[in-house]
C-alpha cells in the first residue's frame, strides 16, 4: 500500500472499483494482461504509454510498458535495425596471381553471362562469356586461364551453385589450391570483385546504348582497365602481374619511363596499406561500425528477404547461436542451420519481469512522504551560529522543492 501514499488523495472506488480520479486502478495480477491488451496494435513504447494513460494507472506503469513492448517478437521482426561491423580489411598479398576472386556478371539478354576473374595483388582481370553458371561450363574456363597464367594459392567466390557442387571440389583438388567461401548474403565480403562486376556491368550498358556489340566491346574495356592506374595500388592492372616497368601499351600514344625509386611491388604495397587505412577510418565513422556482441548460445532473429510491403524484416522464429568465426555467424533452429554475416541477425531482446519495491525503498517513500506534509509547521530555524551541521543522506535521485498541497493550506498538522 505504500505504492499509494503520494496519491491516496485521489483514490475513489465505485461499485467496489478503485479509481485514481477517472482512471482504473490495476491490481497485480492484472497489470501485465492491461499492457498487452494496449499493445494489440504493435505500437511503439511511447504510443502504448500514451493510451494506457488515458485509461488506467498502477504503480510501475511506464517500467512495464516498455519490458513488454521490447518483449514482443512481432515488433522486434518488423523494426529494421542497422548494425555495421568495423570494415576488415585483407593484406595484399604476397605477390601477383596467389589469390583471386570470381563472380558472375548477368544474365544479359540472350541468356549469356560473363565469368569475371581477378588477381587480388594486381587486379589484373579476365571476363569469360559463358552460356550457363553450372560447373560443367565455368571449370573449362578456369582451367585454360590457370594453364596459361599460372597456379594460384586460394580462390575466393560467393556460394553460387557450381561453386558447392562436388565437380568444382574435385577440381579444386586436381589444381591444389584453397577454395574460400565468404558468408552467404553477404556480396561485400568479396568487394573487389563485386566492384569490378559493377563498372564492366556500366560500360556494357554504354555500348549498348551506342549501338556497338557488347561482346566485341567487353575487349576494349578490358584492355583499358588493365592500363589504368588502381586508386589503391597506385600502379596499372597490367604491371603488378607482369612486374616489369614497361607500361601496358594501348592505343594512346606514350613516352616509356624505364625510371624506378623504389621497388615497385613495395611502393605498390605500402600505397595500398595507406588507401586501405584511410578507406576504413571513413567507413567506419559514416558507418557508425562498431564490433558485434553476439555470442553463443544467443536468441537472434535472421533478417530475410521481402517479398512485399508487408513482409517482416526479420524471420520471426528464433535462432540459436551455435558458431562464431569472425564476422561469420552460424545459428540453428530445430533441425535448420544458417550462416549469414552478423548485420543480418538481431538479438532477441528477452528482457526480465519488474521487481517488487524493496524495504529500504518504501522506508525512504514514508520520509520523503512525511517531509512533504508537515512542511508548512516546521519549527523556525536555529539562527546560523546556534545551527548544529547535519548530515544529509546520500540521495538517489535530483533534490526538489518541497510544498504542501494547497487543499491542506487551512489545517493544522500535528
């Protein structure tokens, strides 16, 4: 009952209901079942405490409010929430054609679409027309460029069909190399690529707005990509794989420069390492990246595609968090695993029931109560030399200006 000592004014009951004013008085038991019943609509935590408001009051109300709200599965699915992970940038590697990166460009037209092979340490880049994206027509392909570049040490790709196929593991072993995977969903983990994908995919819209065959156009935008300069390395495509000083010629008339500073590999490397810095510093803070908290055994929601305006942005049914390798989650429902990036998962907010006020608690609510009414007859003061110091309590909360009810200015308190 202390609960209702700072408005036991107030209390009326009608037909042996407690009102406050015009208002409900919720006991206990009920309290939880009266929230839920103002959230049907799924509106927001402020929303819900408006119209609860204007209907019924217990003690708490506010603090319920809001574990329920946070609660609820519903809203928690349908509230998008963007959670960037600091950028991770990969070391250059040690040299040209160790480690590449595929992906597919299409489908044009007429069914076709471009495998797009490129060197990580160079960007040297290959674009292959093929007629389908199954194993059987892509391993043709990689095999007549790594007979005539070289062998490489690593493959990076998404986790397209003839990539999971057991035709493409045994050609992985055939050649030796490591084959990495990067999450599911998630195209910037293979940036390089999926970046090159983009301005072939810009100038082949160009050619055909310019009435040329997309085909015969794609080598001469090869030949100028592999000329030109990257922004991160400083040096052309064509020189990092071939490692000689001499330019990659091009129909544009030059003058040959035999003169070299320093190594070019190294300048090429620390031009890189600088770019890359600088590119992170700038993503994170527009980002606003900071480390996932997810850990296992945590309940998450995985965001999904949507279908239309009224699909959710996360599965509403939980998963559990079985596996953490980086920025790579895997998590697990019933009988059903998925591995996503951990932008695309959202912790499940389980929250925890109000606890009831302790003693301490009510003792300080009885003084606080006390001081507000016998406020107006307090004895007059000591005068300041005959004061004794006194100790004043550590409080919990700001102190305020205390007054008695102008309905007790009449009366006399003892």
């Amino acid at each position: 009952m202390t609960q209702y000592k700072h408005i036991f004014n107030e209390l009326s009951s009608a037909d042996g209901i407690i009102l406050r004013q015009t208002k409900l008085v919720i006991p206990t038991a009920l309290q939880r079942r009266v929230v839920k019943l103002a959230h049907e609509g799924h509106q927001g935590i402020f929303k819900t405490k408006a119209l609860l408001r204007t209907k019924v009051y217990f003690p708490g109300i506010d603090r319920l409010t809001e574990d329920v709200v946070k609660q609820c599965i519903a809203c928690q699915a349908n509230t998008r929430e963007r959670n960037y992970e600091p950028l991770q940038m990969n070391e250059l590697p040690a040299g040209p054609w160790q480690n590449l990166s595929v992906d597919f460009c299409g489908p044009f037209p007429n069914g076709e679409y471009l495998l797009c092979l490129m060197d990580d340490f160079s960007r040297f880049c290959f674009a292959e027309v093929l007629h389908s994206t199954s194993a059987r027509a892509v391993i043709p392909v990689l095999d007549r460029i790594l007979s005539a570049v070289g062998n490489i040490k690593q493959l990076k790709s998404d986790n397209g069909p003839p990539f999971q196929s057991q035709e493409f593991a045994n050609f992985v072993n055939y050649y030796g190399f490591h084959h990495k995977r990067i999450a599911p969903v998630w195209p910037q983990a293979n940036g390089e690529i999926e970046r090159f994908v983009k301005t072939l995919s810009k100038s082949l819209r160009a050619a055909v707005v310019e009435g040329k065959c997309f085909k015969q156009h794609l080598h001469s935008f090869l030949r100028a990509y592999r000329s030109t300069p990257q922004s991160t390395t400083g040096k052309s495509p064509a020189e990092l794989l071939y490692g000689t000083p001499r330019p990659f010629l091009t129909r544009l008339p030059e003058m040959q420069n035999d003169d070299q500073s320093t190594p070019l590999q190294d300048a090429a490397r620390e031009t890189d390492r600088l770019k890359k810095e600088k590119m992170k510093q700038y993503a994170d803070r527009k980002n606003n990246a900071k480390s996932s908290r997810l850990r296992l055994g945590d309940k998450v929601l995985v965001q999904k595609p949507r279908a239309n305006k009224l699909s959710s942005f996360y599965d509403p049914h939980p998963y559990i968090v079985t596996r953490i390798n980086g920025s790579m989650i895997t998590a697990t429902r019933e009988n059903h695993e998925i591995t996503r990036n951990s932008s695309h998962f959202k912790k499940v907010d389980t929250g925890s029931p109000p606890s009831p006020p302790t003693a301490s608690a009510n003792e300080e609510a009885e003084e606080d109560f006390d001081e507000m009414e016998l406020a107006p007859i307090r004895p007059q003061a000591a005068p300041p030399e005959q004061r004794v110091p006194a100790q004043t309590p550590e409080r919990r909360y700001p102190e305020r200006q205390r007054r008695a009810p102008l309905r007790l200015r009449y009366f006399v308190l003892r």
